[in-house]
C-alpha cells in the first residue's frame, strides 16, 4: 500500500510539474509572438515614417518580384477629368488580366498621379511599352540581356535596366549605376536615371 501512494504522489507532482511547464512555455511563446508583433509595428512605423512623398515619377521593385509604378504628370482638367480618367485606365488595364493592377489615381493642383502594381518586369515592359528587366543577374544573362562589364564586378546579384528617365527603387543599397544614373545620397536604395539618346540605363544591388 505504502508503496502505491508513493507511486500515486509521484504521478501527481508529475503531472502538476508537466502544467507548470505548459502553462510556462504557452506564456513564453505569448510574449514571443507579443514581442514580434511590437517589434513589427514598430518597424512599419519607422519605414512610413521614413518614407518620402514622391514628386516624379517612380518605380519601385519589390523583394517578391513585382512591381509598383507612381506616375507623376501634368494634368488639365479642361481635356479630362478624374472619372474619364480612371475609366481609361481601366479599360487599359483589363487587357492584361491579373498581371496589372490599377491601384488608385489622385488629381489636384495641376498635377495626376496614378499608381499601378504589376505581377513581374515583363508586365510592367508590356504595359508601358518600354524597356524594362528586374531580375537577378544570373536570370537577365540566360534571357539574353547584355549588362556592362562594371555591373557584373560591382559584387551586386540583382539588376533592373530601363530606358526612360525617371526614379527607381529597389530593396536594398545600390552597388552600381550606369552613366546617366546617380544614387540618391539621402536614400542609398533608390537611384535618379536620365536616359538619353535611346540608351538603356542599369542598376546593380
């Protein structure tokens, strides 16, 4: 008998160190998840924080592969207003299924601006009828596309190449920029590209 109650008491500080130990690792895995969550707001705190108003137009290659484009233009409203505006757009955009999104379009003071996404670099080339590769090095080689020799030394894996002039930015710093590109000093991921005489400008990260 003595010695099934010693059993029987074993069994149960068993079980009560097993709950302490649950109920322990369910608090640590809450406050882990709390502090991520925390550590995340935070971080998107500081990046909108951080963030610029764009005044150019403006594309933006995305870690994932797609593309977001800002179009910045003149607009007079005495030969279009924002509903013909964003019906054409529209129009436009439905040719091309889901690999082009229209996200919002925005007029005043003289000036539209009309952001897009797009699912990869050969949407975004079809739709503006342009030049355009974001793409790992490697990729952009085997699809046939020539970059300088200082773009493969500059120690960079991924490249875009455009051929119009306006404001690119990518996900991490900028290792190389054609003639005709500059870096942007307050921004090292983002690069100003002035394109002239039909030329192609890259950019390496």
């Amino acid at each position: 008998m003595a010695v099934r109650k010693k059993k029987k008491k074993r069994r149960r500080r068993q079980r009560v160190y097993m709950a302490r130990f649950m109920v322990v690792l369910f608090l640590l895995i809450i406050l882990g998840a709390a502090a991520f969550l925390i550590y995340k707001g935070f971080a998107f705190i500081k990046d909108k924080a951080a963030g610029e108003k764009l005044t150019v137009t403006t594309i933006t290659v995305n870690k994932n592969g797609s593309i977001d484009e800002t179009i910045i233009e003149d607009f007079d409203e005495g030969v279009y207003d924002e509903a013909e505006l964003t019906s054409m757009i529209n129009e436009e955009v439905s040719r091309y299924g889901s690999a082009v999104e229209f996200k919002g379009l925005s007029t005043g003071s003289g000036k539209a601006e009309l952001v897009l996404s797009f699912e990869d670099d050969d949407a975004c080339a079809g739709f503006n009828k342009t030049v355009f590769y974001a793409d790992s090095i490697e990729s952009l080689k085997a699809r046939g596309v020539q970059l300088p020799g200082e773009a493969a030394l500059a120690g960079g894996t991924q490249a875009v190449v455009v051929s119009e002039s306006l404001d690119v930015r990518v996900p991490k710093k900028i290792k190389y920029v054609s003639p005709g590109a500059t870096v942007t000093s307050k921004n090292e991921k983002t690069a100003t590209v002035v394109v002239q005489d039909g030329s192609n400008a890259v950019i390496v990260y």
